[in-house]
C-alpha cells in the first residue's frame, strides 16, 4: 500500500504519434497487371480515391533530346480542362515515339525497333514531370481500410483484391472518374509524456507502472503491426471522414470499437496521426479536408474530465483535434 505522501493529483499522460506514408499508388488494373513489391515497412493500410480521367492525345507529343512535351487534358463530365506538361527525357535521344490507345489514358515510349522504354499510366507521370497541373494529382478520398480483415490477410494489396466496398465504388464512380488505390505503411511512431492536473489521486508507483506498460508495448514489433494500424485507420478515416466509411467515421474516439479494444487499456490520452504524401507527388483531400500533400489531425482518447488534450502542433496544413461532444 502506498504512503499518504505519494499520492498526488497529477498524472501523467501519453499521446502516440503516427506518421504514414503513401508508398504505392495506381489503378486496380495496374496493380493487378504487376507483381507488388514488398516493402518495408509493409503497407498495411489503404486509401480509395476518385479523381478525374487523364490522357495525353499522341498528337500533342513533341519529343526533343532534352524533354517529352504535350497537352494533358483532365475529363469534367464531357468537357476537358487542358494542361501543357514537360518531362525530361532520360533517353537523351530524339528518335524515340509517343504510343497511345484511345482513350490515351496509358502510353509506351518506343524506340525505331518496338522496343518499349516507359510504360504506364499517363496519370503517374505526375510523380515525375516538371509541368504539371496541379489538380491532376489531387485524390478524393472516399474510403479508408486496413489490411487485418476477417480472413487475415497480410498486406494492403491482399485485402483490396476482393473487397466488396472497392468493387461498390468501382462501379458507381461516373465515366470521367478513375478509382485509384493508395497502398500506405507506418513508417514511425512516437510517444510525448506531459505531467497534467488530474480529478482524481494518483501514486507514484501507479503512475510509473502505467508509464512501463507503455513503453514495453510500444517497443513490442507487435505495437506497428497491430495497435498502431488499429489507431491509424480509426485516425484516417476520423481526418477524411470518406463517403463510404460507415464505421468509425463519426465515432472514434469514443464507444466500444473491436479494433480499438487492445489499445484502450494502455489508457493513452491522445493520438496525433499524420499523412505524408509528398514522395509519390500526390495531394489527398476529401469534402472536409483541404487538397494538401501533408495532413495532421490530433484526438483525445479519453474524454474524462480534467484530462489533457494531445500535444499541440502548429503545422502549416490546418491541424484539427476532435473532441467527441
């Protein structure tokens, strides 16, 4: 039993931060096409985006030693929003040719021989041209997921291939929109200690050995795997709130959510999540957030009186912290 003077009414509290980033990003027919890389981290989690159709007409192709120029275009209903784009030409040769099929929403670069030299979709040459509209790489994120489904599927990639609610969007997306899918991993993950008035008494010895819990699962290879992927959808779909995410999207953090039961005896008092999108050159948004490459949001977990809010940051992009009412 504790001692009188060890009690006190302070406590403190611990927020995981979790950065993920985008890794992988095509249409169903590409990544069905390829064979996925693993990678490391793994890419347990997913983002289903819309955006408009891209194509390049083979006609507005110039190619010079120094660059491949043309016209992108991007489908609003039956008008097109036309767009000049530049991209260097690796090849450093002239003799090289533009092919596309209509629509023109893929292309291969050739050389005199038929020997292909780039191929791939016209919408991915976002990631490395110089010109490029701005709005060609934005992504409506329309629903968010995790690879951990019923059947124990290991990755991303294994969950989309059959996924229900993938193949719903698909086929109720109108014809000038693409579905797109984002394969994204936990690439860090960090804990902040603050001390904070608490209601009720604490001791030391209760607080130290709330602390030790943490940190020993926080350090367990099974805290990226399984308890930071549970926060970080929760966390995802909370930012976004996608239109086809029923679950979680107006609840978390508070109820009884199955995916969030391991997590909740660490008693942590917050979660900041962050999305990076910047190293594949797109920008996510969705009808409640801004289209920006870099996304932080901030959650209480516990909303008991007198608790502490996460940590605050000042980022560029508007960081918002949920509180359930």
């Amino acid at each position: 039993m504790s001692s009188d003077h060890t009690r006190r009414k302070y406590v403190t509290e611990w927020t995981v931060i979790i950065t993920i980033s985008a890794q992988l990003v095509g249409r169903q027919q590409d990544f069905q096409a390829a064979k996925i890389p693993d990678s490391h981290p793994p890419c347990h989690l997913y983002l289903v985006s819309i955006r408009p159709r891209v194509s390049v007409s083979p006609e507005s192709v110039e190619i010079t030693k120094e660059a491949i120029r043309g016209i992108v275009r991007l489908q609003h209903g039956g008008e097109f929003e036309e767009h000049r784009f530049s991209i260097r030409n690796l090849e450093s040769r002239d003799d090289i040719i533009w092919k596309s099929d209509w629509p023109y929403e893929d292309f291969r670069i050739e050389d005199m021989d038929g020997n292909s030299l780039l191929i791939g979709g016209v919408a991915q040459l976002a990631a490395i041209a110089s010109e490029w509209p701005r709005t060609a790489a934005d992504h409506e994120v329309v629903y968010i997921g995790q690879a951990f489904g019923r059947e124990k599927e290991r990755t991303a990639w294994d969950r989309l291939k059959r996924h229900e609610t993938v193949q719903r969007i698909l086929a109720e997306t109108t014809p000038d929109k693409q579905v797109w899918l984002t394969l994204a991993a936990i690439t860090d993950t960090n804990l902040s200690m603050d001390v904070s008035p608490e209601s009720a008494e604490v001791s030391d010895e209760e607080d130290l050995a709330h602390g030790n819990l943490i940190m020993a699962t926080f350090e367990q290879g099974t805290f990226k795997k399984r308890h930071a992927v549970a926060l970080a959808e929760a966390g995802l779909i909370r930012m976004f709130e996608p239109h086809y995410n029923t679950r979680l999207k107006s609840k978390f953090p508070a109820g009884t959510l199955a995916s969030l039961e391991s997590v909740r005896p660490l008693d942590l008092s917050g979660v900041v999540i962050e999305l990076q999108g910047w190293d594949i050159g797109m920008r996510y948004g969705s009808s409640v957030r801004k289209m920006n490459q870099l996304h932080f949001a901030g959650f209480m977990i516990h909303q008991d009186q007198g608790r502490s809010a996460p940590i605050t940051l000042q980022p560029n992009d508007d960081l918002v912290v949920y509180r359930e009412k």
